[in-house]
C-alpha cells in the first residue's frame, strides 16, 4: 500500500479528538472510536479501489494546498451539472456541503481557511458488489457513521455528512436489457426490462433504453446527471410522461440490495417482499444501498409537443391566466396530457405539455380551448404558442432537456443554472380536487402569485392513479394527486446561516396557503421542505409505521439514517446522536 495512504490514515487516527462514542451515538472521525490507521489499511487492501481523503471543492483554492491550475478548473466547472457529480466531496447545490462554523468556498480567499464542512472524511470508490458489502459490514461493526453518494443532487445534502465515511458509488456503473425478464428465482416476468448500476446516471440509461427502444420512467432534470438506482426511484421518482408510464417506484421490478450490515439480498415480489415493498418509495438509502436495480421498460411512442408562453401586464392578469389555466388542467390531464408549467415573478407562465400517441388534430382539440380563453385575458400577452411532433422519447429529450439546442419556448433545462448555489426548497401534492373546486382553485392562483417563481409538475393522475394506495410505500396521496408543486430559492454559497433559516422559513409559509386547501399534507420525498413540521406524515402518510418496522427489523442499530428519512425522528440534525 502507497505510504501516502499511510500517511493519510495516521494523521486522520491522531487528529481524533478524545470522545469516547456513546451508545446512542455513531462513531464520527473526531471520536476516539474511530478505526485505527492499520484497520483502515486493512479494509483498503480489500476493496478495488483505495480508501480516499474525501476533499472539499474548493481545497486547491485555499493554503496550503492551493494549487493554481486545480483551483482554476473547479471555478471554470463549479456551476456545471455534469461535472459536478463526477467530484466525491460535491453537493450539487453548495450549501449542502457546509456547516454553520466550517466552509470551503469557491472561489474564496486564499489565506481563508478550508474546512470540512459536511463533507465525509473518508471514502470507498465502490465498484464492485464485494466493495458495497465489505465497506457497509466494516461501518456496521464498528458502529461508524456512513453516507452513500452518487451524484450529490439530492436537495437535503443527503448523500454527506460531517466525521463520516462516504461509500461513493458513482463509478460503478452498468446497464443490461432484457426483452423477456426473469426474476431472480427463475419466474418468467413477461416484459422488457433495463437493469442498472449504482452509479449509472439516466442520460446514460435513457440513451441505451432509446437503443434497445423501449422507454423508462426515469429523472429528467439536471442534464440527465440524477442518479437512475438510488434516491430518485427510492423516493418515488416522476417523469414527464408518468401518467403513462407511472412512477419510477412504480417500475422497479427488483432490486439486489447490499442491507446496513453489509448482507447482499434480492427483492421482488417472490422474494423479501416487505423489503421490496420498503425499497419503492421508502427513501433511499435507509434500507441500504442498490447493487442492481430492474426497471420494467415500456414500448418506444411517439409524442406530440405544446409550447406555450405568456407574459402578464399585472398581478390580477396572471392571477387570471393562472385561473383559467387551473380551470381547464383535468380535462387535459383527463385527455391524456401531461407536463410541466412554470411561473415566475407574477408575471411569467410557461408550459411545456406531452400527449403520448398524440396529433395535431387530437392535441389542439384538446389543448386549444385553454389557448383560446388565455388570448381573452385582458393584459395577457401569448408569445410562443407551438407544436411539435417527436418519433420517440429520447427525440423530444435531446431536443428540449439534455442537449437543447433545438427547444421551443421555455429552456426548462436553464433550471441548470441554479447548481452551484445555495438552495431550498418546498413541495406539495395536489389533488384533482384542488383544481375542480373554483374556490380552492382561485386561492391556489393566488398563492403562486404570491411566491417568486416554481415548477407545476403535471406527472400524477393515469396510471399513476390506478395503482393501489399501498401497492408500494410512496405517499398515499400520490394515487390521488394531479400535479407535484414545488417551489425554490437560491443563494449565494457566502450566505450566512441566519439567513438561509429565514429565506427557508419564508419558503415554506409560502407554501401554506396551498397546504390549507389539501386534507392532508403531502409533499414529494426528493423535494422537501428543510422546515415541514410532521415529515414522516408529509413523507409517507399512513405508510410510515409499516416502514418503521421494516427499518428496525433490517436496521435495528440504526446503521443508515439520513435527513428526513425512515426511523431519523428523535436524532440530531446530522443524525449522529439520539437526542
């Protein structure tokens, strides 16, 4: 083993502070628990790639490890979605890297100093199926406090953590198709399937979906750098064309799990069924961490397009617009459309609308109405209304999302263009009833006028709808729910943490109004407010007990706890000690 790893190791034990680790506590590199330089080489020797210093972005640009050239290609890349996933001590949204007393800016002072923020100490690159296992069953033993990161995009940061050991699986990677799949204990399944890596990311997955032609109900955003076997489908995970294709919880079909104590097992519905059940909307990574993950796939479609745009002179003439734009949502939705509307300023709205086998004839029959009624509005001014026909999904993606060279009104992918910052964000599930209530609908306008800008994310209803309510462990109220609202603010990465707290209040009562009009309380678990008072409700609703006990039945030690995720309830904010 290189003698720099040594070196790294021995300077890590000796900077351990003298805490000895509590019983209701994880062990966190500043504890006098934490492993010894020879049991880290030890587990090193064993994996595929050495156990690495998990460095903060920003630690070329700051003494004394500044280095001119690194620092210059961070600053260069630092607001990039593509590149950022590709750097083990990144969070896509920066101040999810940093704590209140411990930052590392980029680009900063120089002579500032860099801290660790919640950056892990240590990191396995895990590669293998044998690197999961044996890294996950060293931190179950020792009792340590793991994370488990692939792309960073998560919008709680949860893929970090202060003292802790990053198992990093963003370079273990695959894709595999079959026409007729089979589960793992030899049942024939019928249907055509993709399966995927840990790391595998959905511009990569949806590529090699197009080639085999088929499609998957996969992320969409950030370029295509989200994560296609981890918190996205583990959350729920939406697609633009889900209610045609269902959630991405709906489509996992099996999944190899490596548990919190280090053990490989397969989920399906044959096998380990609770499990499997946990896995489809339960969060990630509480339950452990994918090895393989099965989606079913579905038969390639064409889709017709609608742009829309729309700038409003006042106030009262975009709450008008947002009126009339509620009013005629079911009936669209009940046409088979789906989509997404973006409002900004009180000023600004924008659709962005598919129909899955759709036509002009069929889509304007449908769609024209709302245009019709929008044009009434006195001082409401159209700028882009358009259609366009693509052969297939990956058409219409490339075009308008991960490669947009060619899109039509409304670049959805600028949204990009927030990475690098500081973020918060509030979400909601809002039902069909919502909208044909004309008072509850009005109110709703009223509150998206009120907020600086979100994303109506019309992906719930179809056969999204069909499904049981328990069918697996999403929110209840997915079943029943029209579109997925959610709402943001960005910062800059300097912003003190007295600020954030109040912009985060802010946010979240602005989303009030809208939790007023709904008979419980949902939000989407991969967009979530920091502040949401009940999130094991917000979460999973009546599901959340059923997940509890799977948890502690898989989990007993409480091995895998994230923020707001399965059994954190009653924990520190990092969840390192039980309060």
């Amino acid at each position: 083993m290189p003698s720099t790893l040594y070196r790294l190791f021995f300077f890590l034990f000796t900077a351990s502070g003298a805490l000895s680790c509590a019983t209701e506590c994880k062990c966190t590199s500043k504890d006098s628990c934490w492993p010894s330089t020879l049991e880290w080489a030890h587990l090193s020797s064993q994996l595929s790639r050495p156990i690495f210093h998990v460095q903060p972005l920003g630690y070329h640009c700051h003494n004394p490890h500044f280095d001119d050239k690194v620092c210059a290609e961070v600053q260069a890349n630092s607001l990039d979605p593509i590149w950022r996933p590709d750097q083990p001590g990144a969070a896509q949204y920066d101040n999810l890297e940093f704590t209140t007393t411990s930052q590392c800016l980029v680009p900063g002072n120089r002579i500032a100093l860099c801290g660790q923020g919640r950056v892990p100490t240590l990191g396995v690159n895990a590669t293998t199926v044998s690197d999961l296992e044996k890294a996950l069953k060293f931190a179950y033993e020792r009792n340590l406090k793991v994370h488990i990161k692939n792309t960073g995009h998560d919008f709680l940061g949860r893929g970090l953590g202060p003292g802790s050991l990053m198992i990093w699986v963003h370079h273990f990677r695959f894709t595999e198709f079959s026409a007729e799949f089979r589960y793992a204990g030899g049942q024939h399944g019928g249907f055509p399937a993709v399966s995927v890596g840990p790391g595998t990311q959905w511009a990569d997955a949806f590529a090699f979906a197009a080639a085999n032609e088929v499609v998957l109900a996969g992320g969409i955003g950030a370029l295509g750098s989200v994560g296609a076997a981890g918190g996205w489908p583990m959350g729920a995970g939406h697609n633009i064309i889900s209610p045609a294709i269902g959630l991405g919880a709906d489509n996992i079909v099996e999944i190899d799990l490596v548990l919190p104590n280090g053990t490989l097992v397969t989920a399906n519905q044959y096998e380990n069924t609770d499990l499997f059940w946990a896995v489809r909307g339960g969060g990630g990574p509480s339950f452990g961490t994918s090895a393989r993950l099965v989606y079913k796939a579905h038969p390639r479609m064409p889709l017709y397009a609608a742009f829309f745009e729309a700038n409003a002179a006042t106030s009262s003439a975009f709450v008008s617009l947002l009126d009339t734009w509620h009013a005629h949502l079911p009936s669209i939705a009940e046409a088979g459309w789906s989509g997404y509307y973006i409002f900004v300023d009180a000023s600004y709205l924008a659709l962005m609308y598919l129909l899955p086998h759709g036509n002009p004839v069929v889509g304007n029959a449908t769609l024209g109405p709302f245009i019709a009624d929008a044009k009434a509005i006195s001082g409401v001014d159209i700028t882009t209304d358009a259609s366009q026909t693509y052969p297939d999904f990956n058409s219409w993606l490339m075009a308008n999302i991960q490669d947009p060279v060619n899109v039509v009104g409304y670049n959805f992918s600028q949204h990009t263009n927030l990475v690098g910052l500081g973020i918060a964000t509030a979400s909601i599930l809002l039902p069909k009833e919502v909208f044909t209530n004309e008072t509850k609908a009005h109110r709703m306008s009223e509150a998206l006028a009120a907020m600086a800008g979100g994303i109506g994310q019309h992906v719930a209803g179809g056969v999204v709808a069909e499904k049981d309510i328990d069918f697996n462990a999403v929110h209840p109220s997915w079943r029943s729910a029209l579109v997925d609202l959610v709402t943001y603010d960005a910062f800059p990465d300097d912003t003190s943490e007295a600020e954030i707290a109040a912009r985060r209040r802010k946010l979240s009562s602005l989303v009030d109004p809208l939790r007023a009009l709904t008979p419980g309380v949902a939000q989407y678990l991969n967009e979530p407010d920091f502040l949401i008072p009940d999130y094991p409700s917000a979460n999973w609703g009546s599901h959340y007990e059923r997940l509890l006990r799977i948890k502690q039945s898989i989990d007993p030690t409480n091995q895998l706890l994230v923020k707001q995720g399965v059994g954190a309830v009653g924990w520190d904010e990092e969840q390192i000690c039980r309060l």
